[in-house]
C-alpha cells in the first residue's frame, strides 16, 4: 500500500494530506467509467459525422466551380483542405481527452455527466503531463476491442486502474458532491465567492479582535505550517474539497486554542490565526 493512504472499503480512497486533513474519494467503477467513455466517444463520433459533411460540401462545391477554374489550382485546394481534415480528424482522436481532462480539471464532458474526475493518487489535480500520459496508452487499453485490455487490467486492482492510470499516477474518482459536507455553522452557509485567494496580502480586518492572545499562543509553528500549507494548494483544490478541508482546520485550530469555532468564513478564521500567529513576534 502507498504511504499515507488507507482503503476503508472498497470503494473508498483516503489520501492524508500535509494539511493533516484525510480526504476521501469513492473510486469510480467500471460500469460509471464506461458510460462516461460511452458518452465521450459519442461526441467524438458526432465530430467525424461533422468532418464528413464538411467534407462532402466542399467536395462537390469544388467539382461545380471546376470548369470556371485552372484545374491544377481546383486540385491543390483540395489537397490542402484534406490535409487540414486529417489534421483534425487526428485532434480529435487524440486531442479530445487530453484537452479536456487537462484544462478542465480532470472532467472530459462523460465524465461531467457522469460526477466522475480523473485526480493524481497524492489528491492533487492533474497536469497536462498526466493527461497526455494516461490517454497515450488508451489506444492499448482499447486492445482487442471495447476496451477489454482496460477492463480487465480494473478488475485486478482495487483503485479500478487501467494501464494508462498507472504510468501517469491517477486515480478516476466519483464527485459526489451531493454527499460532501456543506460549511454550516448553525444556518449559514459559506458562499464559494466569499473565499479569499490571496490570504498573505493584508490582515483580515478586526484579525486581532476575533482570537484571544492566550489562544493564539497554544498554537505552535506545526499548526502555522498546516495553514500555510493549506493556502499553498488551496487553488489546486476542488471547491468542495477545499471548503471542506477549510472547515476541518478551522474546527482544529480551534480545538487546540480551547474556543469555540466563530460563525463566518472558515478561510477568513484561518488567515486571522496566521496574522496573528505571524504579527506576535513569534519565531518559528
């Protein structure tokens, strides 16, 4: 087993993070997976109908505009608009899963519909690099057909990994956010707009006001570690997942201070905790 992870189940992937907040997973099954795929490749499908249509049109355009026009000229024209469909013909089958699971945050748009996203096994989002690794080795995990060389290689481990996930390090997760735990506290609830994403610019106004001194000093410099950690990779984060560890350090935090966790932002606590920790002259 890799370090710092734990399977409570099945299905369940638990990844310790360097916040010392456990992040859990359900890792996406076979029958998800497929139609996801199922869907995907229908709207690729749908592109080569388009490209043939396109094709057809200007073919025939071209043969009616062939006896006002030099030949030789007519012919390279359409040379050149064959080179160009091939060209996207070959994006296309190569291009569509890479650029979507890379600039869309792991989600081609199967797996959108599905709430399915495709996660690095440390939690993180994947790169470009990623991306490019695992569908380079889909055209054989498509061998002989139907993906059978892919379905067979998921059956024989527990994170349902096809080759292409295991040379690039993924893991194909369920979203589920509907199951996530919201940011409550009493009855309201933290809007995603409010969170800040330059926690290091200015102190949080009233920072000082919202911990006392003697709180602030049962923290020590593991805590200010965690919470700058925290702020390092909050924008390589889900939003549900970082709301979600928010709350979780927040509620932490407070524990170790021995004060009640306060009604608002749990970033917001957060960064005050931090400037003041930081503004007390404290060496760490």
């Amino acid at each position: 087993m890799e370090p710092f992870e734990t399977r409570s189940f099945s299905d369940q992937l638990n990844i310790a993070t360097p916040e010392q907040v456990e992040l859990q997973f359900p890792v996406a099954g076979i029958g998800s997976r497929f139609l996801a795929a199922l869907i995907d490749h229908l709207l690729i499908t749908a592109g080569y109908v388009l490209i043939g249509i396109l094709f057809v049109v200007v073919v025939l355009s071209s043969h009616s505009l062939q006896s006002s026009l030099d030949g030789a000229t007519t012919t390279t024209a359409q040379k050149w608009f064959i080179a160009l469909l091939i060209l996207f013909v070959f994006c296309l089958q190569w291009g569509y899963f890479v650029f979507f699971e890379a600039l869309r945050h792991g989600q081609t748009p199967g797996k959108r519909l599905m709430k399915l996203r495709v996660i690095k096994d440390s939690g993180r989002q994947i790169t470009v690099f990623e991306a490019l690794a695992r569908n380079v080795l889909r055209v054989i995990d498509y061998l002989p057909s139907m993906y059978l060389v892919g379905v067979v290689t998921m059956l024989c481990n527990r994170k349902n990994k096809r080759l292409g996930d295991f040379v690039a390090g993924t893991v194909v997760v369920h979203e589920r956010v509907d199951e996530q735990p919201l940011l409550y506290r009493s009855t309201t609830l933290v809007a995603p707009e409010a969170i800040h994403l330059q926690p290091w610019s200015t102190p949080p106004a009233g920072a000082s006001a919202i911990f006392a001194a003697d709180a602030i000093a049962r923290l020590d410099a593991n805590d200010l570690r965690v919470m700058e950690t925290f702020f390092a990779r909050a924008l390589d984060l889900p939003m549900e997942t970082r709301m979600e560890m928010a709350w979780r350090i927040a509620q932490q935090m407070t524990t170790t201070m021995r004060v009640p966790l306060p009604e608002g932002n749990p970033e917001r606590l957060i960064e005050a905790m931090a400037h003041a920790m930081r503004g007390g002259g404290a060496r760490f």
